[in-house]
C-alpha cells in the first residue's frame, strides 16, 4: 500500500482546528479511507475529550469498511491508560489493517509503544508521512517533551524606525498604540494559543495591561509578571483575581492577594530566565508568549531561550523613544 500525503494533510487540518484548546495533550487529527474514500475523520477537542482516532472511528456509518480501511493519523497512536483508554487497543478491536502516522510521540508513555502494539497484532504500520508537518503542528508540546521548558515566542511591536514605545515615566502617559485593530485581533489569537503570557515589571506598572483574550475566542493565558521587589501596586489588573497569574519576585511571599495570585522565588545569583522555565515547565505549562517590555524581552534573547519571534511593523515614524530589541543575526 502507497500511503497518500493528501489524507495525511487532511488529518493535520482537522487537528489545527483545536490549536489553543488541547494543552497539556497534544494536537492530533485522524482520517479513515476505504477504497479511495474518507469513511471517517476527527480530530482531539480538547484534554479529557476523546481522541481522534476514537472520533474518527466513531463517525464511520458501516462499520464493515472499517477491516478494509487505512487509519491516517497525525501523531502515534496512544497504548497506554490515561484519562481516556488507548487509541492502539480501539484500532485493533475493530480490525483496521493499515495505520500510516505521521510521527512518533516522545511522551514517555508512548514513545514507539503504540507503533510497536500495533505491529506485534499484525497492522501493516507505516511512519514518517509528512513528519516535518506534524512536528510544526505540535511544537508546543514537543519543545516541552524534548526540551523540558516551554516553547516561547518573543512578541513585540515596533515603529518604522525602529521603537517599541515612547519615553515614559510613569502610568499617567500611555502607551503608542503601534497596532491597529486587525492586528490586535491576531494578537489576541496568539495570546490564546500559549499557555502562559509574561511581562516585565515595568510594563506591568506603565501600562496596567489584562494580559487576556478579548478579541478572539478562547481561554485566558495563565498571567505571569516578574516583580523583582514587590513594588508593583495591588490595584492593578493583573492583581484582579479574575485570572491565575503568577509573580517572579527575590522576596518573600506577602499575604493579601487574591487566591488566584501566586509567587515564585527566584535566586538572584542564578540566571533568571532557566528559573522561570524550569518552574513554568513544572506547572505544565508548554508554551510562553512573552510580550515585553524591553528588558524582559532582551533577557531572552541574550539567554538564546526562545524558540519564535513575532514583529509588527507600523508606518507609524517616533523618532525617538525605548529601542526594539536587537536580534542576533546567524
């Protein structure tokens, strides 16, 4: 059998169509083709909810098809117990002869188990069918499972010539608005597919930003802010108590904040950075989008611990003002 890169895209599709809902699983997409026809498709919803192969086996009207069809699925196929039973065992049950996957999952659970459960029972397994694809599709999970930290994406705007924001110094000026309404929209979409947004001390007290998805529809990013002193004032949004948001701070835990507000220590003699994304890692998040300010994005790119940058050019001119950060060139 000549495995079709045009179902295999199909399934990386119907995946995408969950981006942002998923995390901590990841995104995968399944279709079922029999006799050069899609019998069944689905793709994971989100954590808890079936996976795909299962909604993809669900969708299927004769289920006779199923022991002539070809399983295509975006990553392999789970073969342990979790919050949902495994897709290997499904897939053996009701006889499907060829499964082609696009790649291997390296969560430790599976890691070839499905692949090599399959096999052993006789299903024609076949690996590798748009990999690169796959690997793009769930960058944010496997940046955590390789790499053990999230994956982050510096995100800023800049004005023609180069600043991110006026001179300021205190919160009575606000910020230049450099985005237009369309791009905040994406912006927001951004925001809603990380699991956690992180902002500087200074921007936090500049701009009082809600750090939320407004413009588009989806969760809110867990808020994470670095305050190296708590001398961040308590009226701000980001201390409102209507989203978990977590502090990076070098003092002790104060008391009197929200219940959804929690702070980190961090060891000023260690590098800042490889501390909140060993400690962003261990609370499950997989994936940081850091907004700024300068500083805060400068510290990532000297680290080298960032994986994405994302630019707004505007035509507007400041000619003066705080420099957008210098990226290196390779």
């Amino acid at each position: 059998m000549t495995p079709d890169p045009l179902y295999m895209r199909r399934a990386i599709e119907l995946a995408q169509n969950a981006e942002g809902f998923t995390s901590p699983n990841p995104l995968v997409g399944a279709v079922l083709v029999a006799h050069g026809r899609i019998i069944g498709e689905g793709y994971h919803h989100c954590a808890g909810m079936p996976h795909a192969e299962v909604i993809a086996i669900n969708s299927v009207r004769d289920k006779a098809l199923l022991r002539e069809s070809t399983l295509y699925v975006s990553l392999e196929p789970c073969s342990h117990y979790g919050k949902t039973p495994p897709c290997a065992e499904l897939i053996l049950r009701e006889g499907i002869p060829h499964v082609v996957v696009a790649m291997l999952d390296p969560f430790p659970s599976v890691s070839g188990r499905g692949i090599k459960m399959l096999r052993d029972a006789g299903v024609s397994v076949q690996v590798g069918l748009l990999a690169e694809e796959a690997e793009e599709l769930n960058r944010h999970f496997l940046t955590a499972q390789r790499q053990h930290r999230p994956y982050v994406t510096l995100k800023w705007a800049e004005s023609s010539d180069g600043f991110i924001d006026a001179l300021r110094d205190d919160a009575s000026t606000p910020p230049v608005r450099l985005s237009t309404p369309l791009t905040t929209r994406f912006v927001h979409h951004r925001r809603m597919i990380h699991d956690a947004i992180l902002v500087g001390f200074r921007t936090a007290l500049l701009d009082n930003p809600s750090l939320t998805v407004r413009h588009w529809y989806g969760r809110n990013p867990l808020r994470v802010v670095t305050d190296r002193h708590l001398a961040l004032p308590r009226h701000l949004t980001l201390f409102d108590g209507s989203v978990p948001t977590l502090v990076f701070t070098e003092k002790e835990q104060p008391s009197g904040y929200p219940s959804s507000v929690s702070f980190v220590r961090i060891d000023p003699s260690r590098p800042p950075v490889e501390q909140m994304l060993a400690e962003l890692h261990a609370r499950g998040i997989q994936s940081l989008l850091v907004e700024g300010g300068a500083c805060i994005l400068r510290s990532f790119i000297d680290s080298g611990l960032y994986d994405d940058v994302r630019i707004e050019r505007s035509t507007i001119i400041l000619n003066e003002g705080v420099r957008a950060p210098h990226l290196p060139s390779y």
